[in-house]
C-alpha cells in the first residue's frame, strides 16, 4: 500500500498498522542484539562442548597422551592442539564479536565437518567412540544454525 511521506503499512495478524521508517529502523538494533546473544550462546556451548570430549580423551582408555615419542606421539600433539585451537578457541574467539568474526565462525564450521568425516572409516561405528563426537557436531552445529539471522554466510565465501 503506497502512502505519501516516509510511512510503510505492515500487517501484525488481521489489523493494519502503519509503521514510520524511522520506527521499523529503531528496532534494528535490538533485534541485532539479540541475534548477536544468540550466536554467542551458541558458539559458547560449542566450545564447551568440545573441550569436555577433549578432555575426557585424555581419560578415556587408550585416549590421548601428550608428548609420546616418535612419529605416532607427534601427529597426537598436532591432533590436539589442532582440536583445541579449531573446535574451542576459534568459536570462543568468534563469540566476542560474531558480526565481524565469520571468518572464525567459517574455521569452527570446518574443523567440526572434519571431525564428522573423520568418523567414516573401514570398521563399525562404535558407540563410545563415534556418538560423542557426532552429538558435539549435531548440537554445536545445530545451535549456530538456530541462531545465525542468515546460516548461508557460513558457506558463501
């Protein structure tokens, strides 16, 4: 509906109501926000989420063991701290400022999908081994998606 001035109709249910620019402006900013809580929310679970199955792999029978010698011992440290920088500082780094740090966004998406692809292998999915990581991904993954106003500026580059 066109109307002279700087007004705009828009419908809330069966009424009409007619808002000014400058009022459908004002909103934006709290509604920003909000998208902005929601993605540190959910960066945050992220990261905590994968710091505790970091951890418990430290625990875990036959689990991590930093500083083993030989070739085996140094692709286990690069693991880790590859775990550890990709899957808990990036989203943390992220979540300080998520409408300039996609970038960091884009490398937590990315180390969770390797995480994902790294759990297809020639031998059965066991349950210990393969359902924690997978509901990190689902949940981590899922939260972000919840939360992004516009989830496909993880994958426009």
């Amino acid at each position: 509906m066109a109307r002279h001035g700087r007004a705009a109709a828009i419908e809330s249910g069966p009424d009409l109501r007619r808002v000014t620019v400058a009022e459908r402006d004002a909103s934006a900013p709290t509604e920003l926000a909000a998208a902005a809580r929601r993605i540190r929310f959910a960066l945050w679970i992220g990261a905590a989420l994968w710091l505790c199955l970091l951890v418990a792999g430290f625990f875990a029978p036959g689990g991590w063991t930093w500083g083993m010698p030989g070739p085996v011992g140094h692709m286990e440290n690069y693991v880790i701290s590859l775990w550890l920088v990709v899957l808990v500082v990036a989203p943390l780094l992220a979540a300080r400022d998520p409408s300039s740090n996609l970038p960091a966004m884009r490398v937590y998406v990315l180390g969770v999908l390797a995480i994902v692809l790294s759990t297809i292998r020639g031998e059965t999915p066991k349950l210990i081994a393969d359902a924690p990581p997978l509901a990190a991904a689902l949940i981590g993954l899922g939260l972000l998606v919840w939360a992004l106003p516009r989830p496909s500026v993880l994958w426009r580059f």
